[in-house]
C-alpha cells in the first residue's frame, strides 16, 4: 500500500491572519521604478469579462494566433491632488518635514522648499483624493486620502508636485497598454473558519471519522510542551487581508465604458462610466473593492499591447 503523504498547506508568511484594518491599502515597498514620474494608480473592481486577442507571446506554443483570455475589470477614474509631503530618511525611518495642502492657508508654513529639497534623504509624495461621486457603483459620499510615491529625483519631483497640485491625475498619465503591474487589494471576507478552508489540510479518513465528521486536525500537538504551538492550523479569520499579486499584464486602457459594460451593467455594480483597465486574469478582492495598482518591480518581458479582436458583453445578470 501506497503511503499517505501530505505536508501541511498554507503560507505561514502571512501568519497572523487578522482582519486588515483598512481597505485603504497601504503601500509600504520603499522600490521605486526608473523613469516612471508617478508610481502608482488606484481604481475599483468591476467585474470579469473575457477577450479574444492576437498571442504576442514570445515563447507561447499559441503565438500569433487568436486565442480567448479572461479579463478583470478595473474602473479608474481621475483623482485629485489635494497636497504633496516632503519626507526625510533617518534612522528612525521616514520622518515628515512639512507638507503643502490646497486648502491650507499659510502655504508651506513659510519654509523654502527649493533649499529644503536639496539636502540629503528627501523624497517628495503626492497626497491624492479619490473621486467616487463619478462611479456608479461605489456607494461612497467622501473620497480616500492615500499617497503616492514618484520617481525618486527629489527636484523633478517637487516640481512635478507642484505643477499638478489642485489638478487631476488620469490614469493614461501613468500607465500604458502592455505594461505590467502589481495588483494590491483587500481580500474577500469569508468570517471564521475551521482549518480545512482556512488552511487547506485533508480531512481524516472514514476510520478516524466515527467520532465525528473528520474536519479538524488529527492531533495539536505532544504532551510537552503543554501548550499549542502557534504553526498547528486552526479555526479564525479568513479572508479580509491585504495581498499582493505581481506582474499582472494590462491588455487595455480606455475611456467609453459602454464598449466593455454587459447588458445591464455588471452584476453588483452596475455601469462603467469613467476610463477603464482590462488586466489578464483575476485579482484579490469582490466587486467594488478599492484596487491599488503600482509598476512591476520584478522582471518581466518588454512586450508591446496585443490586438484586442472581440470583448465579450453579454449579460451576467443570469448567472
């Protein structure tokens, strides 16, 4: 007889598993990539779709043929810079210097910021504002406040900032169509639950089964220590945590929703009605979840966009 054989599943770099405490996701790599201004974006989740497209894979057995590919659907609408803070590196970590709002009244508390920029360690972020009022589906009266990093040249940065201070930010601005990205969200909340979802182990054969249904774990632990070790898989909280996807490819940007949105809009959302990304395969989070998108920091092939031949609508509302 074959022996059984099943290592234990699940990550435990993501240990603890709690609840995040903000769907605001926080971006906290200090990488930043070479000649992008602006590193990063933010939209929602609307749905998933599926596209017929051109292979330009170069190593794909289905290169240059057409081939179907799902889709997830991000909807971006323009943010607001509302402000740009100055940061200083110590030993300590980022310490705030001073920060430039557009609905401060003493300016930049009287501080020259072209000297201030010069010294050593300073890195200029954007303060940006969602706008939700433009999406249909988000129902959200105020905007979420977050920053944005930029390309790390403090004296192009500063004034970049203040260029574009009290304007808008279009997410053509950052992104164009091939590049790849990294995909950060809050992911769907699914309560407490037992070990075999939460965890993935196998459940107990029919023999240890009699005593009960076999959905837990076989054994936590030995006498000694007389206590349970934090690595045994047990019930919590699952799902509702900030994870990242990397190098996810984005197939199209555009501005007419209508070319994208089903009949009756998406299912849970409703209508897309500001510029949009289609990005290959799916990402963390349900519909009208909050999605921060950022430049790849890994490697990844310099590929141009591929033909987008067809981009199914057909209702969802029946499934």
């Amino acid at each position: 007889m074959a022996k059984r054989h099943s290592p234990r599943r699940g990550s435990l770099a993501f240990s603890p598993r709690k609840r995040a405490r903000s769907e605001t996701c926080r971006i906290r790599r200090e990488q930043v990539v070479p000649g992008r201004q602006i590193q990063g974006f933010v939209g929602y989740k609307a749905g998933m779709t599926h596209i017929i497209l051109n292979d330009n894979s170069p190593n794909s057995l289905t290169r240059g043929m057409e081939i179907s590919v799902p889709v997830t659907v991000i909807e971006t609408p323009p943010v607001k810079v509302v402000g740009f803070r100055l940061y200083k590196d110590t030993v300590y970590g980022k310490v705030a210097l001073t920060e430039v709002r557009t609905d401060s009244k003493g300016g930049n508390n009287g501080v020259d910021l072209s000297d201030l920029i010069k010294t050593d360690g300073v890195s200029v972020r954007l303060i940006i504002s969602t706008l939700p009022e433009l999406v249909s589906g988000i129902p959200k009266k105020r905007g979420e406040l977050m920053e944005l990093k930029m390309s790390g040249v403090p004296e192009d940065d500063l004034e970049y900032a203040q260029k574009v201070l009290g304007t808008e930010i279009r997410v053509s601005d950052v992104f164009k169509e091939g590049d790849f990205v990294d995909v950060t969200a809050v992911t769907r909340g699914k309560g407490t639950q037992g070990p075999v979802k939460r965890w993935g182990v196998t459940i107990q054969n029919a023999k240890a089964r009699k005593s009960g249904k076999g959905r837990h774990v076989g054994c936590i632990g030995g006498w000694r220590p007389r206590r349970v070790r934090w690595r045994i898989p047990q019930l919590g909280q699952t799902g509702y945590q900030q994870r990242t996807e990397y190098n996810k490819r984005i197939l199209k940007i555009g501005d007419d929703g209508s070319e994208i949105t089903p009949k009756g809009g998406f299912l849970h959302y409703g209508l897309v009605r500001n510029e949009y990304l289609l990005v290959k395969g799916s990402i963390p989070g349900p519909k009208k979840r909050l999605i921060r998108i950022s430049h790849a920091i890994r490697p990844y092939p310099k590929l141009a966009a591929p033909e987008v031949i067809y981009i199914s609508r057909e209702s969802q509302q029946g499934n």
